[in-house]
C-alpha cells in the first residue's frame, strides 16, 4: 500500500497499543499518506506514531483523551500539516505551541475539549501561515499574547471564528490589528458584555 494517499478510521477499526508500544509502526509504511481522518478511543497508555508520515497534509482527530494523557507524552503532529481537525484530545495549553510551531499548517479546527485549560497564550512567532481558526465548546478563560507589544502573531490570517467558549473573557490585542484579517465570526463567547482584549473590546457577534 505504499502508494495509499487516504485513509478514514471511525468505526468498527481496532488497534491495539501494548503498554511498550509508543505507536502503530504500519503507519510508517504508508510513506505517501497525505489525508488521515480517524477516532482514537486511546486512553493514554499509548500515542499513535505519526511522525513519519511526511507526506500528510490534511489531520482529522477524534480522540478521547484527557490532559494527564500528555503530562509525559509530545503529540505527533507532522511538520508538513496544513490542515489540522481536533476533538476531544485534551491537550493542554501548555503543550499549544506545539501547533503553533507547525511551519505549513493554514487551517486549525480546536472542538470540544480538543485543548483543556483556562489560559492559553500564544508564541511570539506562532502560526507562521495560518489562515483559519475555529475554536468551539472550549474552557478557555483568557487568550493571550505571551508579549502583547509584539506584532509578530498570525500573519496570514484570514478567518476567527469563535463558538461556545462560554467562559472566554480575555482575547489577544493583537486581534484588532490584523492587516490579512477579513471575517471575524462570534457565537455565544464570554458574558453579555463581550470578550475582552488588553486593549480592545470584541463585540459579541459579528462578522
């Protein structure tokens, strides 16, 4: 199957992972794999190996992690994404930089309980070429530049769209001054009175 470019893994596929198996080594056989879409129901005992697919430019993950899962553990993300789907892997926010170092990812989808934590702040230099953001049903309180005099943050991007964060009170200054960006999107963030930045207020809704 070397020359296999899509694979879907939702139901009814089991893979076991021995307790000294720190991943499935056929992954690493598919070397041209460039869309992988799968359901993890991994509990922490083992972390699927992607390091090797060089070639994968499109990740959907549907995990049921939680944060402990990764307390000695580096999630596998391959330096080539561009697009990356998380559900459910309950990475923390510290371990967010992670992504943000991705040199080539232009679309993050972060979805209910995809990053567990209350304050999330992002890496100076982070997200070289994102283009996208959705973040939905997270617990996020404040989101914040690491240093707010900084321009050097998102870039590239183009769409915000935010949903459900219930508890988000705290949004990046760097947010209102963002040249490429053309749509911000808003769904029932924050209390009535809206998000806040350092600097600025985010209106509710609106696009």
């Amino acid at each position: 199957m070397k020359k296999l470019r899509h694979v879907d893994a939702w139901r009814g596929v089991v893979i076991g992972l021995s307790s000294n198996d720190n991943g499935v080594e056929n992954l690493s056989t598919l070397p041209n794999l460039d869309t992988l879409s799968f359901s993890d129901r991994q509990t922490g005992n083992g972390v699927l190996n992607m390091s090797r697919l060089e070639c994968l430019e499109s990740l959907t993950w549907l995990a049921y992690y939680c944060s402990s899962s990764w307390e000695h553990v580096e999630p596998p993300f391959p330096m080539n994404l561009k697009e990356l789907s998380l559900r459910n892997l309950g990475l923390p926010c510290s371990k967010m930089s992670l992504i943000e170092e991705l040199p080539n990812l232009e679309v993050l989808k972060l979805r209910d309980r995809a990053m567990e934590g209350q304050r999330w702040e992002l890496m100076e230099g982070g997200f070289p070429k994102l283009r996208v953001l959705t973040l939905e049903a997270l617990e996020v309180v404040e989101w914040i530049e690491t240093d707010p005099d900084s321009d050097d943050y998102f870039p590239c991007l183009q769409q915000l769209k935010l949903f459900g964060i219930f508890n988000l009170k705290m949004m990046p200054a760097c947010i209102g001054s963002i040249s490429t960006l053309e749509t911000i999107n808003v769904s029932v963030c924050g209390d009535g009175g809206g998000c806040q930045t350092s600097k600025n207020k985010i209106p509710n809704s609106y696009s």
